[in-house]
C-alpha cells in the first residue's frame, strides 16, 4: 500500500516516505506496534509502498512533517531568527525535504537511492 497526504488548504501532495530510524526508545502506551522505519517496503514507480494501509499514511503524513518543519527552518533563517528549530535536526523520512511542491517531484525516493534494485 502506498498514500497520498493532500494538504488540506494548499492542496499539495506528500506520498509516503520511507521510515527513518530515529533511535528513540518505544513508548509505553504507543498504539503502533510497527514503526515506518522498521516495515519492510517496496519500491515501484517512485513510489515506497508498505505492508498495510495504516503504515502508509503514517509514512505520508511524516512526509508532510518533514517539509513543513523544513520550511519553517529556512523562514526563520531567513528571517534571522535563531533557536527556534530544535537541534539536531530530526527527519522522519530518508527523503530530504524540500521546499516547494514543484520540487518533491525531483525528490522522490527511487530503489537505487536507498540501496536496492
């Protein structure tokens, strides 16, 4: 299964991500048993597709968090302000950000970028 989070007021398109580990120690009390970063996936036509439609969007929707807090670093920097992104910076997927919508499309994860053919 692959998603597709659609921004609700701009409209754009984040599809699922492939899961970053991020070293963080489970939760008590967290309710999913399998993290994006530890399914296993598939790659076919530039898209990461996982076991279950649950993992899926999960994995669209730390797309969109990525990029947002992407772009709310670089206006922060741009406005010179300073402390506001925690540091290190943390990314849930292996994707890098990007700033505008036309960019993500020469973004997207292909088998060969993460190792796999």
């Amino acid at each position: 299964f692959s998603a597709t989070f659609i921004h609700p007021f701009s409209n754009e398109k984040f599809e699922s991500g492939k899961g970053r580990e991020l070293g963080i120690e489970k939760k008590d009390g967290a309710t999913m048993k399998v993290a994006i970063y530890d399914s296993p996936v598939e790659f076919s036509n530039d898209r990461v597709y996982y076991p279950s439609t649950k993992l899926a969007k999960n994995a669209a929707v730390a797309r969109y968090i990525d990029c947002s807090m992407f772009r709310e670093e670089n206006k922060a920097i741009d406005l010179g302000i300073s402390g506001i992104i925690p540091s290190p910076k943390i990314r849930l997927c292996v994707e890098e950000p990007y700033l505008a919508a036309e960019d993500g499309e020469s973004r997207k994860v292909h088998s060969f970028d993460m190792g796999r053919k």
